[in-house]
C-alpha cells in the first residue's frame, strides 16, 4: 500500500473510532462473504457499521484518537463494529446473536467510553434492557414515590379535617 493511502485510511478510521460511542474488535475467519454483507446489511438498521482494516492501521489509528492500546486483539483476521447512534446494549445483543448464528465469528473485545470491555462484560452489557425502558422504569419509580409522598402528606390534614367536623358534630348534638 501506499504511504498516502495508509495514512489516509487511519485518519478515517481515527475519526470513526472518534465518532463511536462503542466499537468492538471482531474475528471473522471463516466467514463468507454473504455472511459478511448479512452482518453488515443487520448493523446497517441500527447505525452501525463493520470495517475490515489491517491490524497496524487499526493500532495507529488507535493511538491517533488517544485509545486504550489493543494490540493484544489486533491479531489474525480482525474486523471492528462502530456503533455511532445505537445503545451499547442493543449492539453487542446484535453481535452476540450474530456470533451464535455464525460461529466463525468472535468478537475479541470492545471499548467504551474508552474503557476496555471483556467478554464477560459485553455479555452483561448485552442483558442490560433498553435505555427507554430504564428511562420508564425510573420515571415510574418517581411517580410512585411523589404519590405515595402526597398520600402521606394529606393523611394528618385528613385527620384534622375528620377531628374538626367531629367536634362539630358533637357541639351541635348538645346544644
């Protein structure tokens, strides 16, 4: 390759792993190439999208947007996943889903928030719901607590209200 073209192509790839609010290291040996334009044409729908650079582009372009080194993962046949707009969440449940289906297919690591993810921790990031679904789940805790708040609050103005009228009751009863 060409001197330009190499230094363009990190660039580009620096700039997308700027872009990504996560992207994941992937294996793809073995896979064939329909196989390949399925995952592509799956991430497509949620705004992500597979790249297939060379493993020392992958590392410069790394360091050239202040990443945590991989160098361990860049090894073999390596392939990275950006996700620009979707939820982590969403994304490494499509991958993962994915992988089952394809077993040729591994994802080596991920990084977020220019954290390093292990596999262990994509798999749970995988089980975490939807960030609506936490957005209503917390609104509906907020709406249960500011309810059962205001119930507390009129309980003893309740009882005032009732005493009052009792007494009411009673002088009007004896007069």
């Amino acid at each position: 390759m060409e001197k330009a073209y190499k230094s363009e192509v990190v660039s580009q790839v620096s700039g997308n792993l700027s872009r990504s609010r996560v992207f994941f290291l992937a294996e793809f040996r073995g896979l064939k190439i329909p196989d390949l334009d399925e995952l592509r044409k799956r991430l497509r729908k949620t705004a992500a999208e597979f790249k297939v650079v060379k493993n020392t582009l992958v590392l410069r372009a790394m360091q050239q947007a202040e990443l945590p080194k991989l160098d361990e993962f860049c090894t073999g046949t390596t392939g990275i996943v950006f996700g620009y707009e979707n939820e982590a969440n969403e994304l490494s449940k499509l991958l993962l889903t994915y992988a089952k289906e394809y077993p040729f297919f591994k994802i080596k690591s991920a990084v977020m928030d220019k954290q390093v993810l292990s596999n262990a921790q994509i798999v749970q990031l995988s089980t975490l719901p939807a960030k609506k679904v936490l957005l209503g789940q917390t609104i509906g805790t907020f709406k249960s607590i500011l309810t059962r708040l205001v119930s507390d609050l009129q309980g003893p103005l309740r009882k005032t209200v009732y005493l009052v009228s009792e007494i009411k009751n009673k002088q009007t009863e004896s007069n």
